[in-house]
C-alpha cells in the first residue's frame, strides 16, 4: 500500500469522519445550546461519505451541486466553480476579463452540469429546512477548495446558524481559508503534499449515478428520531 494511502475507501472515510463530527456536536450540546444538525453532500463523491455521518447524527441529507469551470483544452486546471443556481466564484488568480467567450462558454457547460445532476438527485432529498440548523458541507476530498467555497455561498443563503465543512483529507495549506469560509472546519488528515485527492484512497472509483441515489436513499428512507432533524417539509414534516 503507498505510503500516501489513508483510507479504504469513501465509506470507511465517513465512518472516521462520522465519530469526529459526533464529537464536535456533543461539545455544542454540552455547552447547553440546542443543536439540529444537517448534512449536505457534495455529489457525487461526497455522498457515500456523507452516508455513515448523516446516520450517526440521526438527521436528514440533502446535497449542494457544484461544479468547477474549467476550460476543454486543460480539463483538470479549475478556474471558477459554480452551483445549480448560477452562484460563481472565479480564481483569484485568473487574470483574464470574466467576460471573455470562451470562459463563459465554460462557465454556462458547468453551470449545466451542475444543474443536470441536481434535477437527477433531487427526487431523493428530503425538503429541509435548514434555517437555524448547523449545516455541514461534506466531501470526499478537497483539492483547489473552488467548489467547497461557492458551496458555502449556497448554504448562507439557506441561513443556517452555522456552516460547517467536514471532509477526509485537505491540504495543509488550505487549512486557513477553510477555516476562514466556514464556523467549523473538520478534516482528519492535512498532508502537506497533496498530488490530488484520489491518492488518500485505496479505493477511490467513479460513483455512478445509481449508487449515489442508492447513498440518498438509504439515509433518507428512515424516520428521525428527537435527536435528528426536527423541521423537515413535506410528507415527512414533524
């Protein structure tokens, strides 16, 4: 096994991270402040990691959809992201006009994207009320921090009480701005080389569609006791 090799896979990932955030949560609790926790997922590879931490805190998981820009010709080199609803962040170290063609051509293919895979999850979410929840943002990796980022706008306006990001591994050095973005930021490892996420995992495949409404299903099928979330619209409101 490489040496840079952390997790198994992102199940085994999010049974680490679950024991982590139940004990940030049981901290708050102890300090006497009422605490309705939500988990959104980042799909589609934060979903099986969201899995084991949304059943341990016994709430409801919902997914924020983003997508870095990036153009054709460099695939990989992220310049922007952007969620479903048009929210944009652009690398601070692009020193190009915003509006040229082939960056908004980039920008609405992204945009796209992020929107095709919202229409294919959203069946399976739950309608949640996430207003004064503490609301944690969860991936299986972050690289750039480009999606997380634009992310968390998306989760501010749901007006939580608190944004949390909780992920398996980080770089090091990004370990400030995260912390500077969100009221909470949880991350087990934070290498100080960082080659790309996959490298953290034994077993990192591509999640297929179908597996990742199987990850929302099988949180989102069960009853919530008093100890999850408590506002949730819909045929499940309580």
């Amino acid at each position: 096994m490489p040496h840079s090799v952390l997790f198994c896979d992102r199940s085994s990932a999010g049974i680490q991270l679950a024991e982590a955030i139940a004990a940030e949560i049981n901290l708050v609790k102890a300090s006497g402040v009422s605490v309705s926790p939500v988990v959104y997922a980042l799909p589609r590879g934060g979903l099986p990691v969201a899995v084991p931490v949304a059943l341990k805190l016994g709430c409801p998981m919902d997914i924020i959809t983003a997508k870095k820009i990036a153009r054709p010709e460099e695939p990989e080199l992220a310049i922007g992201a952007v969620t479903a609803d048009g929210l944009v962040i652009w690398s601070s170290r692009l020193g190009e006009d915003k509006n040229d063609p082939s960056l908004q051509l980039a920008f609405q293919e992204a945009k796209a994207k992020a929107q095709a895979q919202l229409q294919q999850l959203t069946p399976y979410c739950p309608n949640v009320l996430s207003e004064g929840a503490i609301a944690i943002l969860i991936d299986d990796g972050i690289a750039t921090g480009m999606t997380v980022a634009v992310a968390i706008l998306s989760l501010r306006l749901k007006r939580p009480a608190a944004v949390w990001i909780a992920t398996p591994v980080a770089p090091f050095a990004l370990m400030k701005m995260l912390e500077e973005w969100s009221d909470k930021a949880i991350v087990l490892a934070q290498p100080q080389k960082f080659p790309s996420v996959s490298r953290f995992y034994e077993e990192f495949p591509q999640l297929e569609m179908e597996e990742a409404i199987s990850c929302l299903q099988q949180v989102n099928g069960r009853e919530w006791g008093d100890g999850g979330m408590g506002s949730i619209r819909g045929d499940g409101e309580v």
